[in-house]
C-alpha cells in the first residue's frame, strides 16, 4: 500500500506540472541556453515541495476543525480538474505552434534570473490550487499515508524540473514540432479527468 501511496504522489504530482505553462517554458529556455540550469530547477522545484507540503500537513489539520472544507475541496478540486482537462484538450485540437524557446545570446546575471523565476512561480494563482488545495484535498484519502504521498509529489516536482532543465537540449527536436504538445496535452486531458473521477467517486 505505501509504494502505491508514493506512486499515487508522484503521478499526481507529474501530471500537474507538466502542463505546457510560464514555468515549465522557463525552465526549457534556461536549458537551452545553459544558464543557471542548477539553480533555475532548485528554485522551481523547492518552491513545489514548500507548497506540497504545506497543503499535505495543514489541509488534514483544517479537514479536522472544519468538516465541511474536504467536500467543498473536494468537488471543486473536480471541477477544477474537468475544467483543466477540457482545456488541455481544447490546446491539444488546436495547437499550431511550438514553443518558443530560443534566446538571443546574452547572459542573464543569476539574481536577476532568480528574481525572475520566483515572479513566474509564485505569482501563478494556480501553483496554490495545484499543490496546497488539490494535493492536499488528494492526501486526505490516504489517512496516515499522507507522507509518503507528499514524498511522491515532490519527488515528482524534482524529477521533472531537473529532466526538463538539463534534458532541454534533447527534447529540443522534439517539442520543436507542434504535434508534440497536442499529444501531450491530450494525454494530460485524461489524466485530469481520471482524477477528477477518482475524487467524485471517493466523497
């Protein structure tokens, strides 16, 4: 049961960062570029951890002092989810571009693309409802568990960032292409709703 737990994590925690966004087109560039890689997927993926975290320790707490939050949490976690999906798979039809990733030659001094990085991670509304809301309402069905699935969603955080900063010269030929993130937005698509199913079902 706890390597599911842990697995359950990771895969929640994945699949809802590796949606195309800000962040995620930060971190490729910097890969690309081969600026401050190291220091770019730390600060991406510490942030992740500090916010899963929070959500997995405090939303039990506030579950226990205010029953009514876990179905409230839980429903428009769903709604959150199915809408999330929908417009993965609206992308996923409509896509006809690439990302953006090439740079113009100049070096970025650390602090500034720090300060940069923290702007893009910290003031996403939705980094809170990913990872304190959502992870959090999830972490609840795992009661005494809920570690291990919080050490699943940051391992998730971490291998993602990292692959991402430091695989970006490799997934440079692939995510060039169009059709590369419409599959991926698809099947993102799925896993939203799955999600969203699972919660549903769960209440």
């Amino acid at each position: 049961m706890g390597i599911a737990v842990f697995f359950t994590g990771l895969t929640m925690g994945l699949s809802l960062i590796v949606a195309i966004g800000a962040q995620n087109a930060f971190v490729l560039r910097q890969g690309l570029r081969g600026e401050h890689v190291f220091a770019v997927c730390l600060t991406c993926a510490a942030s992740d951890a500090f916010l899963i975290l929070l959500g997995v320790t405090g939303f039990s707490q506030i579950a226990a002092l205010l029953p009514w939050v876990d179905p409230v949490m839980r429903y428009g976690g769903a709604a959150f989810l199915i809408w999330y999906g929908a417009r993965s798979l609206r992308s996923a039809l409509g896509a006809s571009s690439a990302l953006q990733v090439q740079g113009n030659g100049q070096t970025t001094p650390l602090g500034t693309t720090l300060l940069a990085c923290l702007a893009i991670t910290w003031l996403n509304p939705h980094v809170y409802l990913d990872t304190v809301v959502l992870l959090g309402t999830i972490s609840t069905q795992f009661p005494g568990d809920e570690a291990l699935f919080a050490a699943g969603a940051v391992s998730g955080s971490f291998l993602f960032f990292f692959a991402l900063g430091y695989g970006a010269t490799r997934l440079r030929p692939v995510f060039a292409k169009p059709a590369a993130w419409r599959i991926l937005e698809g099947v993102i698509a799925l896993v939203m709703w799955a999600i969203a199913l699972k919660l549903i079902l769960s209440a």
